[in-house]
C-alpha cells in the first residue's frame, strides 16, 4: 500500500450519493470474498441479501426514530444516521431483499466474478424498493416527474404517439394525480403545451376519460413558481393558468419583492462577473426573469458548416458559477428571508426563486387542500440527485419519495414496473 | 474525519488515469490555499507554474534515466516511476508550463475558487504539451487516428464537407503520414471506404495534390490485422489491400493459426456462456471473424414505436466481459504466443488478436520500412485511454505520443493548434 | 491505482486530528515534488514557508469571521472552516512561518527526502507557533498543566529535584498563575500533595518568593470538580481545599444531584454490562465516587513471578466502553441538564462529572473573579487531543490556547521555549 | 463526503500490513450492519466466520495455485494475489474460523458495538491460526525468536526466573530446535550469554535434559552473520562459535570482501551526510563492524539531573535514513551481489550483510543439513513486521510460518497457546 496523503476540501459537496457510495462498500466485500470461487453466485447472493435485509432493518428503525423525535421529543439517534450522516429521511419502508431479487434476475449482478455491484445496480434496486414500498402501501396519490431528460431528451419534449403518452394517462385514469415539476420557467402556458403536446394531444383524443381525470395533470414551472392545469373544451386544449390565491403558500407570499429581486440581482451581478472571469464567450446571456436568473450559451456561426453551433461552456465553469453563486446567497441577508435554489442544467446555470421541494408541496396541497398529500404518497421521479450545488431534484428528497432515473428509456421502465400492480 | 475502512481488491484496474490523478492531487493544494483570497488568482497561477515546471523536470529526470537504463544497464529508478508507478513512458519532454499558460487562457482555471482543477483541464494540459514538444522537435511524421469517437460519432462515419476533412488534407499536404487505426475489422477495403467517403472524395476531387502525398493515407483495420492504401485512378479511389509480404512482421507471421484459433475459441466460448450467465437478450449475437471474435447487442422490435430498437446491455455486463475474457487469456498457454487485445467499445465487447500498439508500430515500419518511424516521430489520436481491461487505445501509449480527446469536436481543436505551427 | 471500496461509518470519529491531517497533505505536494532533487531542500523550504503563510492568513480570517459573526451577527463562513469543519476556535494568530522556520532548524524537515512531513512534525510546529503569538501578545495570564503524561509519567508524580519544578517555580515567580488540571479526583487535598511533592517541597524551600506568589498555585481535580490551592505556614505546606461559594459557578450549582446521580448510574451500569458482555477479568472494578466513576483494571497475582501484575485490559475494550457511555448519555435526557466527560486513559476508563473546558473556565474565574481571564490569555498543556470519545484534553480546546505534547521530556521543552522570552 | 484529492507517492511503502488492514475491511461490513442490533452479536459471529471461513478457502486455493505453479509451471494467478498483491507467500493452511473463535473468547470481538475488529483483533486470530496449523500439521521441527522486544525489553536481557526460560526449556525437551536471530551482531560469544543469561543459567542447573537436547539451542547474531551453539562442560556453560565451514551457505562464502566492503562504507557515507544533513546531536556514532554499519544515538550529560541521558533521534529521522540507504543500495551494483537488510531499530539505525531470512535458512540447514527443516516445519516469533524500508522480521517471511507479537508478554501468550498441545 502506497503512503497516501489526502487533501480534502469540502469547498464543494462531492458529486457521489453518500447512501448508494456506503451500500457500494457493503456489498463489495462478499463480492471480494466470493465472486470468483466455485459456489461464489449462489453464497454471493445470501450474503447480498443477508446485507440488504440489514440495510433494511437499519431504514426502519430509522423511520420509527424519525416519528419518536417528532412525536415525542426523543433524543435517540437511528445508527443509520451515525453509518451514513447524509442519509437524509425515509417515508416508507424499503423491501430491499425483494428489490434486489427483482434487479438480480434482470442484471444477474451475482453472476460477475470481476465486476462488483456497482453505482447503477444500486440506484436501480433503491428504485424497485421504493416502488414495491408504493405499491404495498397502496397509499400512492401523487406522481411529479422532472422534464428534461426524464419525460424527454434535454431541451426535447413529448411527441405523438411517445411511449410516456400511455403511461401518464394509465396513472390519470387510475386517480393518480400527475404534475410535471420543471425548472423550465414559462409563464405562458402554451409555452408548456408545446413541450408536453404529445400527452395533451393524447388526452384530448381519449374521449373514454372524465375531464375530472383529465384535470390531474398540472405543471409546476420555474421548480415552484408557475401553476397551469389541463384544460379542454370541445375544441380546444392545453393548460390554464391557476390564480395564484389558489395556490401560492401563505408562507410564499410573504415573501418580500425587494428580497427576491435582491437575491436575484446578487446572482444576476455574479453570472456577469463570472462570465468574465471564466473567460467564457461574449455571444453567452444572461436572462432575467420576474422569478429566475440564468446563464445561457447562445450560439456561434460556423463559417465552415455555415450553420449556428451552440456554444459548449466547460462543465467546469458551470459548476463554479453555481458553487459561487450559492456560497454568496447562503451568507446573503436578504436570500435568507426566502428560498432559492441554484443548479446546473448541463449545459447553463439557473438561478430560482423557490425550487422542487417547494413545488412538491405545493401540489400536495393544491390536489388536497384540506388534507394535503402526504410524502409517503408522493413519488417523485427525476434525474437531477447529485447532492447540493448542482442537482435540483436533489431538494425534492425532502417532500417526496423519489425515484432517480438516468434517461426517459428509464422513466418507462420504473413506470412499467409500478402500473401492472397499481 | 469519519473512520474508514478500506476494502481494496485488484480484480480490475481502477479506471482512473494515475499519472492525471496524481498531478490533480498536487494542484489541489494551491487551489485549496490560494483560490479564495483576495491575490488569490495570480498567487494561484504562479504555484501551478511552479508545479507543472517541476513534474516537467520530473518527466525529463525519467527520460534520461530510462536512456540510461536502456543504454548502460543502470539500475537507477526515475523519481517519478516511484512517485506514480502506473505513469508508463515518455518519449518526449513535455513544456508543461507552457501548455499551462496556453489552457489557462482559454478554461481560466485559475480564476476557479470553488472548482480545482479538474481532469479534463489536465488532459487538456498535456494534450496541448504535447502538442507543443512536437512542433518543437519538427519532428512528426506520421498522425494515427482511432475511428469511433475520435473521427466520427460512435458508429457515424466522415461526411462530405466535415471539419475533419481539410484537417487531414493539410496533414497529408505537409508530408506527413496519416494512418487510421481502428477495431473496426473489415477485410473488405470498400466498407472503410463508406466510412472515410468525405475524406476519400475530398481527396479525389483535389487535384493540387500529387498521388504520392495522397497514398501517405492508409487504414489499419482490426488493430492491426488489415493493412489498406488510398489509392486513385481517373475514374475510381479508394482503398486497396496491401499484400501481408510488404507489412506483416516477422514476429506475427510467427503466430500460427493453432494458437490464434484456440485464443478466440476461448474468448468466445466465454462470450457463450457470459451471455447466458448475465442473462444477456437471446438477440445479442456472438461475430466470430477470422481474427476477432465480437459480443454484439443486435435489435429488438419495439411493438409501440413499431421499429427496431438497438439493445443496450449494461456497462457492468461488458466490462465483466472484458475482465473475464481478459484473464482467462493471460493465464492461457496459447495466447502467450501471440497477442490480443479485449475492449469495451462502449456498446459491444470484442477480443482482437493483436492490438493497437501493434498497429500503430506497423506502420511505423511500413512508411519507412528502411529506418522505422520513431515513437517519438509518431502521435495517436484516441478517446479509450481507460486503464487495462477496457480501452484499447490504452496500448498505444507504448508505440508512440498520444493525445486523449473525448469527442471528434476535440479532434479539431487540438489539430488546430497543431497544424498552423507544424 | 486499485479498485478502492470504501465502508465508512462514523460511529467513532477518527483518531486523527483533522488539522493536522490537512496540513500534512498540503505539505506533501511540494515535499513529492522536490524533496528529491538536487535544488530540493532550498526549494521545498520556501513552498513549505508559502503554505504556512497562506495558512496563517487564513487563520487570521476565520479569527475575523468568527468576531463578526459573534459581535455583529454576520452570516459569513470563513474559509478555513469550509476546508476543514472540524477546525474548532483560534483564540489567537499562529505566526507558522516563524514557527516553522524554528522547528525545521531543529528537526531538519526540509532536509528529508524520503519522509515528507509527519504528523508529529506539524504538532511541534503548532505548539511553537502558539507559543510565539503568546509571547507576542504579551497577555499570558494563565497556564494550566494535564497531570499524567505531561507533568509526569503514567501514574507517577513530581519527584524532588524534578526538571519540572525549577519551570514551574519560573511561571509563579513571573505572576503567571499555575493551574493543574487533572482527572485524577480525589476529594482529599493530600492526595495532590503527594503527586506534586517535589514542586511543593521546592515552593516551601524558595524563601525568595512571597505567598502571594506561591498562591497562584492551584489544583483543579476531577476535571472540574475539586480546587485546591497551595498553602504554607512556617511549619506546614501542601493544598487546602477552597469553598465551593469561592469558585463553583452557578451554572454547575444550579445542576441537580438527582441528574448527576442518575448519569452516573446509567455510565455505572453501563461499565458492568460491558465488565461482562467484553469478558473482562473479574477482578477489574467499578470505582464510584460522588462526581465520576470509572472503571479500572485492578491487578492478578502472577503464580510465577510471585508478583501482583496489573491486569492489561485490552485497548478496544477501553475504547468500546468510552464510546458506548459516551452514547447512552448523549440521548439520555438527565445527562443533558449537565456537563460530562468520558475518557480512556490508557488503562482505565472514566465518566466524570463535568470537563477540562469547565475546569479551565473555573480557573479563569477564580484568579480574576471581576473581569476573568480571557481564552487568549490562557495556555493549556496536555497529551488527550485525539477527538470526541477517547481524549479528555480535547474539551480544554473551546476554554483556551493549547501545547499538544506527547510525554514530560516535551513538556521541559515548550516551557524551554516560552520561559526565556516571558 | 467532502471531496478528496490523494497525493499518493511511493517513496516508501506504507506502514500498515496490506493482508491485515484487508481484513479489517472486510469485517468492517458485518460490524457495521449488525453491531449495534438486538440480535447483533450473534449474527456479527456468523458473519465474521463466515469471513473468516472465505479467507480460508483463498489461502488453501492459494497454496494449490503456488505449488502447481512452482511444479508445473502454471501460469494461474491465484484470487488472494489479485485481492492483495503485497500478501507474500504461506506455508501452511490456517484454520481462521477456529482461530478467531479462541480469540473471540479473549477478546470478545463480537460483543463490541462502536470499536469495530481491529489491527491488533485480526494479529492475534492470525497468529493463533498458524499456532493451530502447525499443531495440526505436528510438523514443527524449528523454532526462532527475535531478540529485543520479542524475548526481552528493548536492550534488556533474560532474567533469572524469567518466564520466557520455563517455556523454551520445554521447546527444547520437546526435541524442538531453538534458535535466537537477532540483530545485535557480537563476535564475541559471552555478549550473547550475558544477554540469555537466566536461560542458560536454567539449562545449566537442569540436569533431567540430554546435552543433545540443550545444545539444540543456537544465536544467529547480525541477522545471519555469526552463528552460537549452547554448550556445557561440568563447570562451565555459555556458547560457543560454531566453525564457518561447518555453516555458511556456499553463496554466501562465494560473496566477495569488496562488494561487502563497498556496501558498508555507502551505507556508512550515507549515515555520516544524513548526520550533518538532518543536524543530529554530533554525539550521535557511526559503528563499524566487520558484516554490519549503524548510526546510534550516544548519550549528552544533563547538567540539572547531573546523569548521562540517551540522545532520543526523532522518528522521521531514523526512518529516513533507512529509506536513503535502502535506495541507495538498491541501485548501486556491488550491493546487488550479496544480500543487506536496512531496519530501524526503534532508537538506532543499522545496514547488516545479509538479513533474517537468511539466518533462518541457515538454520533450517545447520540442523539438519541432509534434509533441511522446510519453512513449513519453521516458526519465527518477532515483533518487527512492518513492511520493507524499517522492520527486519518482515524478510523472515519469506524463510518459514510467522508469529507477529508486540511484547515479550505477548510471546509468553503464543508459547503458552502453543506448548499445552505440541
């Protein structure tokens, strides 16, 4: 073993799931132990249970913790919470062992004698676990899925006839209530029919649905800031804007303009001097919104190809204008007084006021208002769940369970896991 | 400091490139102390100068060392072969510094106070180090190219009119050689042909070019199993095979079809039972050619969208693929007597017999069958630079300089910063 | 680089002091740069001088950060806490260059070209750099001193003609008030007199100091709760005890014995369970007293040698039984209406009432009731800093500056180094 | 997890051992799991054997893949190799499961909640494995012990009524061979006597043994450089110099006065630079021997305690010397035709001619020379088992089964695990 000297810097949390990274560890020791030998498939898989079940039983105890500090003040600390201190809250229990099981026979990851239960088998059992835990329950309500890369290919949208068409109108036409918790932030709602026009069209032709199913699907734009509803009439269709009085949390409202246009001015005034200091291409804007600020690409004329490219900023540079702008808000008075929340959408930077966790909630109360939707029967799916600084479906983990997926072909397959048994 | 207990196995080599990975580690330090003060920026430059001054220093002692070695027999160990075992040989100093400050400019790296630098802006370092050694020594004489990835998008071929056509052009008008090495193992000259069309008529079409600078293109197929030359006439170009007498070296004639027979009937046989194991679609094919045998997804019908759809087999299953083809063979009395390369390329497995370095040293030799080009004459252009197990043109560090790029978009930058000063 | 799995859990905080771990890694890039070259030690000097400068200021800006956030409230977050959260408070600035150029002439580090800078190495830079501020500031008003292993060996005490005694007598003659701060508790002042014979036996013989002098002697036992101060008459000196109305703050009066009792039956019962459930020796004991208990290995009569031999209780059954009590008490509600401290000290373990940082607060107090000492102002020695759960010194770190030593020869040698220049 | 950046550099090898702090990892998992559960310890001890029992498994598969390599050449790697590369070679199955289970007993591993199985945990079960197998295997024929620290405090010596002398006088009536590899390197025989006096002393007085049987006990002093036979006549005992003739392996005879010379005066510069160069205390010596060269600290009179005080060299300092010469020597040609063996001796520094798996080997030959005792059929008890660059038990390895204790106490423990059952 070489000598090791670490730096470590927590200038930035680092871009690995502290939970998956820690099962990571886990499981790579009976694959160390076993993986190679004669028996190795069939004790590996024991012991992978054997781990999965502890795992388990460790998320229970946590949940039942959880609910004693809450109800009764108790000082316990679930040791899941000392293994992991970024584990975060657990609404529902987690059938681990069976969700492996299920994932095994997909992935026949205890047949790998060199390749150890890696990052994408967890996150995929993690996913069957929440979902059977859902469909156990029988407690699911309410079901938000991110836009780009979850419903459609970044910047792309749902077309006619796209196989995520089906399945939203599956869960519309079982009660389930939809909404599309996007930072894409509109505030006109057209803007919004246009990227979802493939569902709106498909709902708009299925005369066997009630317009009372129709109207569960609803958009929150801008993460929490923008509020439409499938509407249709014999001739037209598309989303309505809803008063924000319906809608906006007391606790929102109070929120003053001069500290939201404060904050965004601070980040506003950052993405400039940082677009400078990154040295980053002129043609690059930066877009003020009533409610959101970003750093966009823009696009440059190739004279060989003679067509406009957009511009690539290094992810680097994006990833600094968020860590930055997010460090300054945090210390920033006036940032305090409301949420915000900073993220990098692969390609630009966005600076909004509120974000998903907000918007979960705020749908959670405006399906039921007397008595809000619980997080136990909140899912919310996305792919966005790098921790802080970078991801914002991150912040969704606390209003919701989640699923995270890493591309619209992966949005079909949770959903096609959840529906037969719905 | 959490208590960490370290689970270590060598199954498989850590993906991560040591020698990068070392010199991050290094930079950390200034970054961590300077990067958020106020003279932050400019004390920051001048430390990583320092550093990159030093491992240029480091890069040369281990020049002269291994010189030594080689020549006198010394024993002596170059500092930096202690300090990154893993880091493999340099057949040119690199102007560390110099590279830094060209980076520097164009990723602002420096002016960084939440993000270290990071590993694509040192890959970009030392390609750009590279790059100037060689405009330095004006001793280039033959460019190589991997396909996928590097000339073209994975599995997309060179278009009329693509940036990468004039590059090439220029390359062959200064004289210098251009080989395309890549795993694609076609015996058929004309499906290269397809692939390379933009380059082959742009070259046809140029008359202010004589036929010997035009000839200096050739393609190595299977890594080097498949040697073809541009050729023209008045009405026809192309590709045209090379007779085996004019390049096939002795050391490979040597192989005898036994030992190549029984090495891909082993691989092979693995790939039968691996799909099975790892419960692989029955639609993944198993392409048995005369010297490689490949693991290929194949197509499923999607009965909603009606078409075909490519299946995607999970990167765990090829890489265990590889790992385990890879050490059944290294411990596999015939394939001690020849060589073959295992990689993933990304969307299929296949096991080559011999290899990239192989490859690239052929043409070495074929150019210029009397004195050989040098390695330090030689610069391969690739993406797979992935450590053992997974990348292919990972073995061509050992034939000449190399430059990693990740995108055929890189491609062009770095040969832009090439070909003005060459 | 190997394939590294990693099962961290944070049950137990790492051993390792995180500053110093953190500046041992920054230290290590300039020392794996040059430290083997020719011009290595000039310029590994002038790097390692660099990163205690930039480590200095940093210092000096979390001290700033800390004044702001304390006095006005600001929200700021210095950067040296972000680096490494676990820093804790600086009550000074650390001149690290001077202190570091003092120590390498000392220990020749920049000399070295195999073994870059240790963790012991930093600590004596540290101490020295703490000791130059003080002498700096001119403010040293008060010096509290561990007992075991820092004024004498494990279980020993002051002997007559001690190097010990002549430093000591030097602090009280300059009217620096001297305090030990000891776990040791005994309620009978005559047990300190024995422990500190030979530093009491030459305060009675010096004729040349007067009582008001010898008075700024002082014995805190029992962490925080018995103070003893010297006494002499013509023919009598040792300690007498102080009144509890003189020093015992109201904070700690207001702490109900029903809650003190109760902690230390839970730590009581606790030691009995692990006694049995750890298979330790029966003649191990469980030592009640009014304000700790502890559990301590007693001895076996050694057939052989004819000899009592004292039991040797393994070092993970110490550090089990600290990090349990520790446990159970930070979630048991009485405990949290007091101050406790567990420690492992060495070959026993104890729960006492109160702390070192307590102990070391009284003391501030005592000495200058009206405007007590100040944390600047205060200098504690000790060989406990490993964190949370195993080292009692580590508490005195939030009541004043403190030297980590590691054995009484060390303790002569800070006290060589401050005592000239007081 | 904060983001970590590693300076990894090799200049010397870390000082954990590699096969422990693997296993440590291993059993981190369980721990972590069930620990701290209801029904924890009972399951952390299936698990832990269940660990345990694997390991097993790869040793035994290990020792089959050594010899069908050594017999058959085959080209195999075995799994353990890949799992921990630095994991050398064993001679002996080890019952792991059954080992851990008499540990388990002692050190009631499996009832700890917070410490997990520590460094020391796994040498002990390691160490009462190979006691096991070599009970099991009824094979032994030789017995080794290191000197200093292992039969006797450091630079202490055995006593009368030691009770190390009962359990070797046992060894030796067993017909057990008896050899002493120490470091101190006397010529003269009485230095040794002095040394085992209370040992010989007993053999002497006991007149129940055969001189064959006491005369079975030998010193191999310097490592493997002079070689002692007990001997007695009716007044008379102590050792005596065994001819050369009669034990030096031809290949060491053929090693040439020059090359040996060569070697010792490097190694003697080395020390005399390093002196100056790490500004050590000129009271420091540099000690010339025939076969060995050492840096030792001297003595300095203190004028306040008015006595001679041992020069105490900082660790760095003595660690760097070993690393400077040790590299030295390995690129320096006449070194490269004998053996060396640089170590740290805890307060010294010493360069011997050859090295304790030469000593070993010597003995296995000198005690039986028709049919050398094989390395399974040999035990080496020492306590300097940190890897190469500092601990010279660590070559001992690789001459025959080891036990690794950290105190003579200790190695009364082992005999006394041992002798009941040989």
């Amino acid at each position: 073993m070489s000598s090791r000297y670490r730096v470590e810097y927590n200038l930035k949390v680092h871009k690995k799931d502290a939970f998956i990274e820690w099962i990571k560890g886990l499981l790579a020791v009976p694959f160390v132990l076993q993986a190679g030998t004669d028996s190795g498939a069939e004790r590996t898989y024991k012991q992978y249970c054997s781990i999965f079940s502890d795992i388990e039983n460790l998320v229970s105890q946590k949940i039942e913790i959880q609910n004693r500090r809450r109800q009764l003040g108790s000082l316990e600390e679930a040791r899941l919470d000392q293994l992991v201190p970024q584990v975060g809250t657990f609404f529902t229990h987690l059938p681990l062992v069976e969700a492996f099981e299920v994932q095994n026979r997909r992935r026949a990851i205890c047949s790998r004698k060199m390749v150890s239960p890696s990052f994408n088998d967890i996150r995929h059992i993690l996913n069957s676990a929440q979902i059977l835990a859902l469909l156990k329950s029988k407690e699911l309500k309410l079901v938000t899925f991110d836009g780009d890369v979850t419903l459609y290919e970044d910047g792309g949208s749902i077309e006619r006839g796209g196989k995520i068409v089906t399945r939203i109108i599956t869960l519309l036409k079982r009660g389930i209530n939809v909404g599309v918790v996007t930072a894409a932030g509109y505030d006109d709602p057209d803007k919004y029919k246009e990227r979802l026009y493939g569902l709106c069209f498909a709902l708009f032709s299925d005369k066997s649905m009630s317009l009372e199913q129709k109207s569960k699907l609803t958009v929150m734009g801008g993460e929490s800031n923008y509020l439409f509803q499938y509407f249709e009439t014999s001739e037209q269709f598309g989303f309505k804007s809803i008063d924000d009085d319906e809608w906006v949390p007391s606790s929102v409202k109070a929120w003053s303009d001069d500290d939201i246009d404060a904050t965004l001015d601070v980040a506003q005034t950052c993405f400039g001097e940082l677009s400078h200091l990154l040295a980053l291409p002129s043609k690059c804007q930066i877009i003020r919104k009533k409610r959101a600020v970003g750093f966009v690409p823009g696009f440059i004329f190739d004279d060989e190809l003679e067509v406009n490219v957009k511009i690539k900023i290094p992810r680097e540079a994006l990833e600094e204008m968020v860590l930055v702008v997010q460090k300054k808000l945090e210390s920033y008075p006036p940032a305090q007084n409301i949420q915000f929340s900073c993220f990098d959408g692969g390609s630009d930077v966005w600076c909004d006021i509120g974000g998903k966790d907000l918007g979960v909630s705020i749908l959670q109360n405006f399906y039921q208002t007397d008595s809000p939707i619980t997080a136990a029967q909140t899912l919310h799916i996305g792919d966005q769940f790098a921790p802080k600084g970078s991801a914002n479906d991150f912040k969704a983990r606390s209003a919701g369970c989640t699923l995270w997926i890493s591309s619209p072909r992966e949005t079909i397959e949770v959903l096609d896991d959840l529906l037969p048994y719905l």
